[in-house]
C-alpha cells in the first residue's frame, strides 16, 4: 500500500533528523518539525486508507478500537487532526489536546555548515513523550495490526481452499 510507504519515508526521515544524518543547514532546522507533524498525519491516514482498499475484511469497529487501545496511535491521530484543522474540534482520542512544545537542535557536524540534530517532545497533558519513539511505536503497531488481518484473511482463504479441494475427492 502506498500509504504505508510514504509513512515509512517520513519515518526514516525522523530517525536521520535525530542522529542529525541530514544536509539541513542551520538556518533552515525548523524544517524539522514539518517532518514531525508531517509523519503524524500520513500515519493517521493510514485509518483511510485501509478502509478504502480494504481486501482483508478490516471494518471501522476494529479500526477505533485498535486506536483506543493504543496510547500512540491516539496521540498520532490527535496531533494529526490538530496539525489539519489548527486544533482539535472533537473530543481528542487521548484524553488532551498533544501538541510539540520542546524541541533541541544541535550542529551535528563540527566543521560542516551541513547537518542538524534534532528532538521534539510532545506534551499531552502532565506527561511528555519523544516524537520519534512515538513514531517508532505507531509504525510498530500499525505494521502489526495489518499484518494480523492478513493472516486472518488468508487463514480464512485456505480454509475455502481446503474445503473446495476436499469437495472434489
């Protein structure tokens, strides 16, 4: 799915920004927090996408309790919808209103004008997280909550195809 894999671009690019593996100049550092937001709402559109080109039986009940039962994807959907709409105009999935409010940057080159490192912390009420270990886990979880609907799903057509196979004898 094309989806996933501008999410996984958007990803690495997060992972290159924290170690400061980039060709950033320092007056151009704030590029990074579009990066962030940017991972977010791809990540959150995932949700769509999966339903638009759902050939595995995924509905939107399993869907919204895949995001209730994850801190990260919550998060991930409420920064994307903030980062969308200039703020949240429902009531947020994870209890706040996550919004990036620290962030460090460093040369990360000592003698190159080249490369900037750089960590954002998202805040959602009194507790702080790191925006790529939140990004890390939503990539982790919705990789595992696909992967599961494709074994079910051909679990499923191998049980028609064994029943088929069976009819024939």
């Amino acid at each position: 799915m094309e989806q996933l894999e501008i999410v996984e671009r958007y990803l690495e690019r997060l992972r290159r920004m924290n170690e400061g593996n980039n060709s950033l100049k320092w007056e151009d550092r704030h590029f990074h927090q579009d990066d962030v937001y940017s991972f977010f709402v791809h990540c959150n559109h995932l949700r769509d996408w999966i339903l638009k080109l759902n050939k595995i039986g995924i509905t939107k009940a399993d869907i919204k309790k895949f995001i209730l039962d994850n801190k990260p994807i919550q998060i991930c959907a409420d920064l994307a919808n903030s980062a969308k709409h200039c703020r949240l105009e429902r009531k947020p999935w994870s209890g706040g209103h996550p919004h990036i409010a620290g962030t460090t940057h460093q040369s990360s080159k000592m003698y190159s004008e080249l490369g900037v490192k750089s960590e954002f912390i998202i805040f959602v009420e009194n507790e702080s997280y790191d925006a790529l270990e939140i990004a890390e886990e939503c990539w982790k979880l919705w990789s595992s909550f696909i992967d599961k609907f494709k074994k079910i799903a051909n679990n499923k057509r191998l049980t028609r195809m064994r029943g088929k196979n069976a009819a024939h004898l």
